[in-house]
C-alpha cells in the first residue's frame, strides 16, 4: 500500500523577493523523513511536481496510520490548503490512481472511530461510546453522547 500525499503547488505568502517559492516542500520532507527515521512509515519516492500539485509517497504502515501521517503533513505550517492524499498501490503508473481522501479528516473517536463533534441522526445511536476501555490514545466521545453509528 502507498499513500499519496497531492498538496496543492503555491507559493508561501510573504516571501521576500527572490525567496524559493515553495519552502513547506523541504518542510515535510525533513518531517517525513523523520518519521522514517523513527521505524513510523517508509517515504516511498522522492515527492515531485505533477501538473499543480506537489506529490510526497509513503508506504511502510497500515492505512490507518498512513493517513493520520498524511493528515499531519496536510497540517503543518505553511503547507497550502487542500491537500487530499490518494490511497494505491506502488503498482500504479500514474499518480492519483486510488481512492482519493480529503486532508485533514475530521477528528474521530479513539475508541469506535465516529466522527466527534457529529450532530445527532436517526441514523446514528445516542448511548454511551460502546468500547470505551481500549487502551488507545487520542479524543473520545463524551459520555452519553457517542456518536457511533447505529449497530456498530
């Protein structure tokens, strides 16, 4: 599995003249490749330009932690708004061949993975979070308020 992250290609506002346009690039690559220092997840390729997007590849996870990494790069400084990443294989022959997912994706719970902060639907329960003793970290649903779909 590859994800790819597509980051609209703009230049950073403010620069003085004559300044790279595109210094958010160095940025998520010394931050990737941090990750991939760590044993986190593996830059797949060197990023590059495609059309008007920069493309950055990782691989080395699971989807789940693949896209929260995504999710991060999509977050940093400087980084140009719209970022989506594309979910693929290391198979595809061009970029974007994959299920596309927008950047940064809402907050979810920790414990059942329903959006945090949702309205309530017919469609959704209004119990408490049904596995609120996993260990994992991150946000939760508040007590009595989880908004984990019906039936999960």
């Amino acid at each position: 599995m590859v994800v790819e992250i597509h980051v609209p290609l703009l230049p950073t506002p403010g620069l003085p003249h004559g300044s790279y346009p595109f210094p958010w690039i160095e940025e998520v690559e010394d931050f990737l490749s941090g990750l991939e220092d760590q044993g986190d997840v593996e830059v797949f390729d060197e990023g590059e330009e495609d059309g008007d997007v920069y493309v950055f590849l990782i691989t080395g996870a699971g989807e789940r932690d693949l896209l929260a990494v995504a999710s991060r790069v999509a977050t940093l400084p400087g980084v140009p708004e719209g970022a989506v990443a594309v979910v693929g294989n290391d198979e595809a022959e061009e970029f974007g061949r994959g299920r596309r997912v927008a950047l940064p994706p809402p907050a979810l719970c920790a414990s059942c993975w329903a959006p945090l902060g949702a309205g309530l639907g017919s469609e959704l329960c209004d119990g408490p979070c049904d596995k609120p003793n996993l260990p994992v970290a991150g946000p939760r649903c508040d007590p009595g308020s989880c908004r984990q779909p019906a039936g999960k």
